[in-house]
C-alpha cells in the first residue's frame, strides 16, 4: 500500500536541538551518570539512544552503555501478526540490575511496544529505575504508559502513521506524517 506525506514535522535540524534538550532534562534528573545505562528498542531506538550517549559524552564527559533491546517476542500481538517478523539478537553486553535504565523509543503510539520492553527488561535483571524516552508521543494509548522525556507531542488520528526516517537506517532525518492510499 502507498503512502501520501501529509506533513513533514522534523528535518535533522529539529531533530538535533530536540535530542539536545532531551540530553540536557536526562542529565539534569540522572545526577549519578555512572549508574545510567541507556537501552534502545530495535530499531530506531537504538540510535536515538547512540546519539543520545555521545551527547553525554560530549558534555559530561562520561561514557554511558548503551545496549539494543528486540521486543518481537514479547509483543502480545506475535501470533496475530500478518507479516513474518524475524525475531533478531537483543545485545546487552552490562548488567541492568540496579541500574538506572534509559528506555529508547522513536514512537509512542498505544504503549504496548513499551510494554513487551519493560517485560524483556525485567527477564535480563530488576533494575533501580526505568526512564521512557520518546522522539514522538502521538496518543491514542491503550495502555497507561507515559514517557518521562518527549521530543515532541504530535496529535494524530489513528488512520494517519508517523514515520521517523533516521540516517543510520534511512539515509535522512526526518519525520513525516502519512497516511495509507487505497489503490
């Protein structure tokens, strides 16, 4: 199925002052930046959160791990799913127990994916705390999950999609609205 844009809503510009400011509130709540670990869901999580951790680098000083969590098994929809999903390699190469975890998504639509993360989470250790950041929180939850950090609030309708395009994956940074086109 096709997709129409309806609105562009980030270049990388946007997207890099938003994860500065992010970068800066985590630092100002984590004062204990040696017991922060950064984890972000595959995929786009993953680097949001990379880039996240060289900007602590870059103004603290302080090399925080950063680990790469895979949900597809723990997603309460993985027998309804229409699509084939190929179940990929969680790599977490420090331990999460009585750290402080800084949870990495692109997207925050109806909490279930965070959700299926929180539970792969406690399966590799309790950790002390778990912070949710999010590029995007476009509502319609269906679970009461609410991100600590927000790079943006993006009301949408449910038929409409948010598609964070990054450089690593995607070649651009961008975030787009679309919505499907019936052909």
């Amino acid at each position: 199925m096709a997709e129409k844009i309806k609105a562009r809503i980030m270049d990388a510009n946007k997207i890099r002052r938003v994860l500065q400011r992010l970068t800066t509130e985590i630092l100002e709540r984590n004062r204990n930046l040696k017991n922060l670990v950064i984890v972000g869901i595959r995929t786009r999580g993953i680097y949001l959160g990379k880039r996240i951790a060289a900007l602590i680098k870059e103004m603290e000083k302080i090399d925080v791990p950063v680990g790469v969590l895979d949900i597809t098994l723990y997603r309460d929809d993985f027998s309804e799913l229409e699509t084939q999903h190929m179940v990929q390699k969680t790599e977490i190469p420090f331990s999460i127990a009585k750290k402080d975890v800084l949870l990495v998504d692109d997207v925050l639509f109806t909490g279930r994916t965070i959700r299926a993360a929180m539970d792969g989470l406690f399966d590799l250790g309790r950790p002390k705390t778990i912070q949710l950041l999010v590029l995007i929180d476009r509502g319609h939850r269906e679970l009461p999950i609410r991100a600590d950090y927000v790079g943006k609030v993006l009301p949408t309708s449910r038929k409409e999609l948010v598609q964070v395009k990054l450089k690593e994956v995607d070649g651009v940074d961008e975030v787009l609205i679309t919505e499907p086109v019936e052909k």
